[in-house]
C-alpha cells in the first residue's frame, strides 16, 4: 500500500494534459483583407472558404496547433474588376497558388482572454513568420472541448514580402487581415 501511494503522485506529473480539438466552423466565421489605396481610400476583400482547426490544450496553453487554409479561389469584392485583379497574377496568383494557409505553434497570452500566436503564413508558394492577436470569447484556459470557441484575430503583412507587387504606386503595401473564426469540438 505504501508503494501505490509513494508512485500515484509520479504518475500524475507524468500525465499530458487533455487536448481538444476544434473543426472551423466555416459557415460561421469570415475572413477578410484591407488595404489602403491611393494613401487614403481603402478596398476590402472576403474570403469565404475556409478549412481548418485548432487543438488547444489548457494545461500547456503556450503549445497550440491551429491550421487555417484559405481558398483564395472564393475571394470576393464589391468590385468585379478589384476583384479580378486580386486573383491575378500581380496579387495573388490564384491560378497558380489557390490557398492561402497559416499554421500556429505558439501562443503567448498577453491577458486572460488575449493572445499572440506565432506561426507561418504561406501565400504565392512563399512562407514568412506571421503572429495573431488573438481575442478569445472565453479564456481558453477553461476550454472544455465541450463547447464551441470563438475567436477574433487580426494581423497585418507586407504583400511584398509574399511577391504581391501589382499597382505598387497605387495600392499600399501593408496589408491589414482579420479574422472571425467559431471552432467547434470534433
């Protein structure tokens, strides 16, 4: 009896914490792009399909695996012109690179609901390290893989960086994202 209780204590440090995995609930969340033209206007794209997931562990919420892939395929504007002219190959080439992907490893909270999540986007066959400010509906320290997690986040590029140089005297090269996201258990 003295040795099951001396090992049960070793046996828990040596458990994982449960991780949850979350599917994206594409229906229900948006993504989108903006950027400045001329230096005061601004043009705006959606993009409305989207795949992906994120596995979220409260007990070692700094490790995150979260993958989001884009179909830049759907992209939309107002602007049917715009829009034609994002899918082209001065922007972002959807012929020839139809996804945009980012994946997360990292994730440093900067409050109980916030977070910068550190990862790679990959657009026009090229990766660049990108992080997230991420805000959660709910702390996702009491995630119980139960219900659904609501995200926002928000991040901004150089388009340059990825080869997106059409209308460079034109269009601004930062480029601002965000993204409205409901992930649900599966």
């Amino acid at each position: 009896m003295r040795i099951l209780l001396a090992v049960l204590p070793l046996l828990a440090v040596g458990a994982a914490p449960p991780a949850y995995r979350y599917q994206l609930d594409s229906a229900r969340s948006a993504i989108g792009a903006r950027v400045t033209v001329m230096g005061f206007a601004h043009k705006s794209a959606q993009f409305p399909k989207m795949s992906g997931g994120i596995v979220l562990s409260p007990g070692q919420i700094g490790v995150v695996d979260l993958d989001v892939a884009v179909d830049e395929r759907a992209l939309s504007t107002v602007d049917k012109t715009v829009e034609s002219q994002l899918k082209g190959p001065g922007f972002l080439d959807v012929k020839h690179h139809p996804v945009v992907r980012f994946s997360g490893q990292r994730m440093t909270m900067t409050g109980p609901a916030t977070a910068l999540v550190s990862g790679q986007l990959t657009a026009r066959g090229t990766t660049r390290q990108a992080v997230l400010q991420v805000s959660f509906a709910a702390p996702p320290t009491q995630a119980t893989g139960r219900d659904p997690v609501q995200i926002s986040a928000r991040t901004t590029i150089d388009r340059r960086a990825f080869g997106m140089n059409g209308y460079s005297m034109v269009v601004g090269s930062n480029v601002t994202i965000t993204i409205n996201a409901r992930m649900v258990p599966g």
